[in-house]
C-alpha cells in the first residue's frame, strides 16, 4: 500500500502505560498504518510507580514506525521548583507557626490550602512532562508531518501542543478528547474546574481540527466558547479492532456469564446492581445457581459490605483480580453477556473505550447507564438499557437479557452489523483520514 503521508502522535496515554486511553490510541495508530499512514509516536516512559500492561507491545512494534519515550525528570524545574518549594516548605512553615502563636487557628489550614492549590496547578498526573514533551516534539522534522495528534486525557498535552503553535504556527494540530475538559461533570474540587476552564480557552483555541468522542461532549466544548471559529470539528468512536480478539469460536460456559471489565468505585456502583439481582434469585431461586456475575478489575472494599453484596459474594458475584488488556478481550469475547455500569449522574457526556471493545466482541450488552452518549450507543446496537439508578429497570433489564441468552445457540441477532461498524477500526481510520484530508485542503 502507498504511503498516504506521515503523522506524528503525541499522547501521555500510550503503551505499555496501563490507564484506559491507551488502547484507543494504539488501535487508532493500528488503523491509520494500515491505511497506509506512516506513524511516529512521542510518548512517555512510563513512572515507576504507574501500573504496566505489556500486552500491547507487539502490536504497537508492528503499527508504529517510531516511537520516543520520554524518561521522567528526578527534579523540579522551572515553575515547578517553585511550587514544590511553597507546597513542600513553606506552606507547613506557616502551619507550625500559626499552631504556635494562635490556639483557635484551623488544624491543617494551610496543608487544606496546599491541595486545593495544587489541584488547580496539576491538572492531571503528567503536569510535571510539559517541558520535556515539548523539546521532544520540536526536535522531530515538524514539516513532514501532514498532522500532529494529540491525545487527551491526560488535558496538560494541550498546553504543551499550544507552546509548539506559537513557536511553529504551520504545524497542523488535531486534539483529540477522549473526555470533556472544561465543565467535566464527574469534576468536584472549584479549583480545578476553574483550571480546566481557564486551561481550555487559552490552549484549544490554537488547535486547528477539535475530535470528540460523543456529540455531547463536543458541544459542551462548543458552548464554553473554547473552539477558534477557524477550527473544524467532528465526532469519531473510540475503536475496536478486531485482529486482537481470539480467532476461535467463543468458549461454552456451564453458567450464564456476565461480565464487566473495568474500576468500580464512588458513584460508578454495583449497588443497585446488587439490590436488582438479590431480588431476581429470590423470585427465582434457580438462577442463584445458574447465574455468575464476574467484576473483573479494582473494587472499593466499602462498596462490597451492603447487605445486598454479602447476600450475593462467592454465589451469584465474583470478585476477578484485574487482567492486561487483550485478556480482557477474551473474556469479553467469551462471555454471555457483557455489562457496562456507569456513574448514576442526571445526564452522561461519556463514551467509555471499554463500551466499544465490548460491541467488538459481538457479545449481548447490559447497560446501567444514564442518559448520554453511551445509552444511545448501547440502544442503537441493539444492547439492553436501564436506568443506572432505578433497581426495578435493572431488574426488568436483566431477565430479558438473561431470558434472551439463556438455551439459545445463536445470540449474535441482537445486535446491528450497522450500528457496530461505526466502532470498527477501519472505519475510525476512514473518518480521521477525512479529517486529516480535510484539514490539510484548507
């Protein structure tokens, strides 16, 4: 295949960094190279400290043609020198010296001031990357790429790609965000709103394409006013692939299996799932038996002590310590029925990347999920949908699913082959190169 030109990925969230963002971009990259793009990537390496999932390090040596991974700085420089010096001496200077000479002064007033402070300063983790980020990136031959990339989260990429336009305007900058910025709902703490706000209008302006995930996260981007009117714009899927899930037929459970594959924590809670399913094997008894509910990956222990959890542990729910992502593939691809749980809030601006692996695996989908993007996604496939925060819509939800896989030796007529190619990597692969061609004519 011909080379249809070069472009260069910049992302925080790459391989073998184990945060979700990462697949998405590889699959991505996989997709561009094999419509004939040649990708570089500038990376990081990842902390010491950071989870690793090297299941993707083979496909990434087979897609990518070159990638620079950034080592993590051991010191402070610039601005965060002194930022450290404030949060690290000063701040509990002033602490111990209040504690002294006055008796009624607030008990860790200004280590409570230090991390709202830091807060607004972080953004995210890889803050601390944006000088190193930028040389690297204006050490590559800038000029032979028909596009830049930007990966986002983590958002402090957009303020390193912004530098690189003010030192080379004609440098063609497509930011890509997996995740609202600015007014993210699930975003409690005012400074880092205020931030992210701030952030947004001084950094997104200077992109010359915006893509987004889900439509309403890119109108939310378009109300904050962040878009520069001379910037285009478009919705694009996060991917599947089908090359990573197993070329075999799917594996024969001896129960009905679901599964959900990611963190649960906070608001994004199996409680309600519990209560729906405690009432489910109490009317029907049998299915306690033939029923297995896996949770595979992180779990708060808070959120396993209702009485709705203990009724369930060990019985109908199993706890499955997390796995690298192509496994979780399989387990998707061989599960009965695959479960999305996301956080009960009013309205969603989330496609979460684990929804599209879950429609690659063609495997019947439950969604607990409010009203957004992924509820329309799940909907238009021909998944199952219910309230994440209605118990009687999760269980009338779940016996239909349950009732629909349960003694068939076909279930692959739910779902749309229409609806499911919008997700597939050759098709993400067509719409970014529309978007590249696009920008690239103006």
């Amino acid at each position: 295949m011909s080379e249809l030109g070069k472009l260069l990925f910049v992302t925080y969230a790459f391989p073998p960094l184990h945060v979700a963002v990462a697949p998405c971009v590889t699959k991505v990259l996989a997709g561009l190279s094999r419509a004939g793009f040649s990708v570089d990537v500038v990376c990081v390496s990842a902390p010491g400290s950071a989870a690793l999932d090297e299941s993707l390090s083979d496909f990434v040596k087979q897609h990518a043609r070159s990638v620079v991974r950034l080592l993590p700085s051991t010191q402070p420089t610039g601005l965060a020198k002194y930022k450290y010096v404030f949060g690290h001496w000063l701040l509990p200077l002033i602490d111990r010296s209040m504690h002294k000479w006055f008796s009624r002064y607030p008990m860790e007033w200004a280590s409570s001031l230090y991390r709202g402070m830091q807060a607004a300063w972080a953004i995210d983790p890889m803050n601390s990357f944006q000088g190193q980020m930028f040389e690297a990136i204006c050490q590559q031959p800038l000029g032979e790429y028909s596009a830049i990339i930007s990966w986002s989260p983590y958002h402090s990429i957009n303020r390193v790609m912004a530098k690189v336009k003010r030192h080379h305007p004609g440098t063609p900058w497509i930011a890509q965000f997996s995740d609202p910025w600015a007014g993210n709902p699930l975003e409690t703490e005012w400074q880092a709103r205020l931030c992210a706000k701030r952030n947004e209008l001084r950094t997104v302006s200077r992109s010359d394409y915006i893509i987004h995930n889900s439509e309403r996260s890119l109108e939310l981007m378009k109300r904050n006013g962040s878009i520069s009117r001379k910037a285009s714009s478009r919705v694009i899927r996060h991917p599947f692939d089908e090359t990573l899930y197993p070329k075999r037929p799917k594996a024969r459970n001896n129960t009905i299996t679901l599964r959900h594959v990611g963190t649960l924590f906070g608001r994004r809670s199996p409680e309600l799932l519990f209560r729906a399913l405690k009432g489910i094997v109490e009317e029907r008894p049998e299915l306690r038996q033939r029923l297995r509910v896996e949770l595979i990956g992180s779990i708060e222990d808070k959120l396993m002590t209702t009485e709705a959890a203990k009724s369930l542990v060990n019985t109908v729910v199993h706890i499955v310590p997390p796995t690298d992502y192509v496994r979780s593939l399989e387990l998707m691809y061989d599960a009965d029925i695959n479960l999305l749980i996301e956080a009960n809030t009013d309205s969603n601006l989330f496609m979460p990347s684990k929804l599209s692996d879950y429609i690659g695996a063609s495997r019947p989908i439950l969604g607990l999920v409010p009203k957004g993007p992924a509820r329309d996604a799940i909907r238009n496939v021909g998944g199952w949908i219910a309230d994440a925060g209605d118990v009687r819509e999760i269980s009338s939800a779940l016996l239909q699913v349950i009732d629909y896989v349960n003694g068939r030796q076909d279930t692959n007529s739910w779902i749309c082959d229409r609806s499911r190619e919008e997700f597939n990597s050759a098709r993400v692969a067509d719409e970014y190169r529309a978007a590249i061609s696009e920008l690239m004519s103006k």
